[in-house]
C-alpha cells in the first residue's frame, strides 16, 4: 500500500466586482464583439481596493476545508501557487497561514504562473506521498489586475481576479489507476521562451512591480501543442487513454486552446469544465476555480477521472490526473 494524495475538498472565491468587456471598451481601444471571438471571454472579476491575494486565498481555502470538514490546525503544509503575491515577500501562503490562525505547519509560494497549480499540486502530493505531511491546503491566488499595462489592449482585455483551494489528505491507496486522488503530475518548462510572456519589473531587474507583456501568438502555438505531450505523457504514465478521461478541467485562458485540447482528446463539449467566458484568465487560480464549479454543480462526481493542463511563462506547463 502506497500514501495518497486524496482531494478532501476544495473552495473558490471570486471578487464581487464584474467588469464586462462593453464596461472595458469605455476606456480601451477594444470591443466585446472582438474579446469574444478571439477569447470567448465576457466578463471578469477585478479585486476591490485593499483586497489582495492573500486575503482571497484565504477565503477560496476557508471554503476547501469547510467542504472538507477539517479546521486549519489540521493542515500540515500550505502550497500557494501566485505569480502576485502581496508583497515581494513573505510568501502569500504565510499570510495565509496567518489569517486561518494556523500556528504550526510550513508554509510557502510556487511561482509557475498559469502553470502555478499544477506545479503547486505537484509539489504537496509529492509531501504527502513521502510522508512528510499528512495533509495539505494548495491554493491558487492571484490579482493580475494589478500587474496589467491598461495601455495594451492586446493584453489587459485576457486576465482577472481570483482564488482557489484545494485540501490534500494522505491516504493508502493500492498505487493503481483506480484509486481516489492525484494519480500523477507532469511539469515542464524551457526557459528559452522567457520572451514571449513576462513581467517587465522585479525587485533585482528594475525595483518595480512592472507590467505583463506577452507576444499572443507565439504563446497560442506553443499552448496547444506542450499541453497536449503533457497529457499524453499523464496517459501513458497510468495506462489510460483519451477514453477514460470524464472531465477536461484545463487552464482557463482562451476557449480556443480549450476548444483545441478537447478536439484532441476526442471529448464533448459538455465533458469540458469551463469558466474562461465568466472569470477570463485567473492563471494558477483558473484550475481551481474550475474544478470548484462543476464539483459543487454536481457534473464531478466521485471516482470521475480528472484531467488538468496548463501552461503559463517561462515556459511553464504541465498535466496533473486525479480521480475525484
Ligand atoms: N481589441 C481589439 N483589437 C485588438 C485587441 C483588442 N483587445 N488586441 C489586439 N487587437 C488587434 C491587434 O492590434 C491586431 O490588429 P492589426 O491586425 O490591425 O495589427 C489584431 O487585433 C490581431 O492581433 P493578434 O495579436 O495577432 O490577435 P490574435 O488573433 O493572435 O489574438 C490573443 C490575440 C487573443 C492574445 C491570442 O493570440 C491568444 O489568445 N494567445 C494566447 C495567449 C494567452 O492566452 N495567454 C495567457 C497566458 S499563457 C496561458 O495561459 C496559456
């Protein structure tokens, strides 16, 4: 009998702020009709004044254990992954551990942006499987809000606000694709593509914040393709075939890429959870928040088989399966 990274529960919380494409075109050089042809986004959440990552981060993780029926004293490691956290440091996952008034356990930041989670989820099953914690909290947060140019229209339209949790409990399991839990996790990245989407500012370039910059194009011709190796290699790894798979929960960053993935896959539209139209691109808080919607629909039913992807800057990617 091997340990386990069981999904006890998981939380999302998004802003109360709606900020719809028409309400963006006031004051960028863009339309609705154009995001959502090209992104198949409508509307996005956008923090409120002195709300910050850590503080939706803790709402989105208050709600995964509630669902969980376990209290913060009972969480050994917190793994946030954010690419915006509060201050360049501490870590968002210790003001986090903070504000759940946990006292004991470790807790620290992933920084692999839209690939943040599946990075961050990696990181804690791995705990768990070794033995080194017996339950996690990973968190997806982010306020990409803050860190968008308003002067690129090719940009500030794709991204918004937003947190999701997930808690891990070991449990002994019989180490094949049947199980419940995460059943693998695959992460890349190429550093050569540093260009295509990063942050113009840092504490050690510039000693500033900075703004994202990306080159769209490139990055759509990279996703589709380092994605699709990533779930095959997810596939391969546990004997499974597209076949399988009951849920495509992928990053939520353009219904195009999402739209490619599924046709690769063979799946339905309706097998695909999706969440880019009303949230727009959260980056490592996209699979969460996802997953969180059609678990607490009802569409995720347990011992469905769950695959993730994603890809952000860097370039980061990678698959994570997980049978609910
Ligand atoms: N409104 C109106 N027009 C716009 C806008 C806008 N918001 N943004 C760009 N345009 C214009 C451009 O100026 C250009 O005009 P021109 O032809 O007169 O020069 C035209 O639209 C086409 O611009 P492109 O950038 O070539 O448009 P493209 O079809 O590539 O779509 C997009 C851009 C949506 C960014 C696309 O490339 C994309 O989705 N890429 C993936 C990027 C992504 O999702 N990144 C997220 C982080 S990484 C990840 O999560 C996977």
């Amino acid at each position: 009998m091997l340990w386990r990274s069981l999904v006890a529960g998981c939380g999302g919380y998004l802003p109360a702020r709606v900020v719809t494409n028409a309400e963006l075109a006031k004051t960028v050089d863009t339309s609705d009709e154009w995001i959502q042809q090209r992104t198949g986004i409508q509307e996005r959440r956008f923090a409120a004044e002195g709300e910050l990552t850590s503080s939706m981060g803790t709402r989105a993780a208050q709600a995964a254990l509630d669902m969980a029926g376990m209290r913060a004293e009972d969480i050994d490691l917190i793994v946030c992954a954010t690419s915006t956290p509060d201050e360049t440091f501490p870590s968002a996952a210790t003001r986090i551990q903070a504000q759940l008034g946990m006292e004991r356990g470790a807790a620290f930041d992933v920084q692999a942006v839209c690939a943040g989670f599946v990075f961050g989820l990696s990181v804690a099953d791995n705990f768990l499987r070794l033995g080194q914690a017996k339950t996690a909290l990973v968190v997806g947060a982010e306020t990409f809000s803050r860190i968008l140019d308003w002067d690129d229209r090719s940009t500030c339209v794709l991204f918004g606000d937003g947190a999701g949790a997930v808690v891990l409990r070991a449990e002994k399991g019989n180490g094949s694709n049947s199980d419940s839990g995460v059943l693998s996790t695959h992460l890349y990245s190429d550093g050569r593509h540093h260009d295509a989407l990063y942050v113009d500012g840092g504490p050690s370039s510039t000693g500033t914040v900075g703004h994202l910059r990306m080159e769209g194009r490139e990055v759509f011709r990279h996703a589709v393709v380092r994605m699709s190796e990533a779930i095959d290699a997810a596939l391969e790894a546990n004997g499974l075939t597209p076949g399988d798979i009951d849920w495509l929960v992928p990053h939520q960053a353009n219904l195009r890429i999402i739209e490619a993935m599924a046709r690769r896959l063979n799946l339905p539209r309706d097998r695909v959870v999706v969440t880019v139209d009303r949230h727009a691109n959260t980056s490592a808080a996209s699979i969460p928040l996802a997953l969180c919607e059609a678990v607490a629909d009802g569409r995720v039913q347990r011992g469905d088989l769950i695959m993730t992807e994603a890809m952000g800057g860097g370039f980061t990617w990678g698959s994570a399966l997980l049978r609910w």
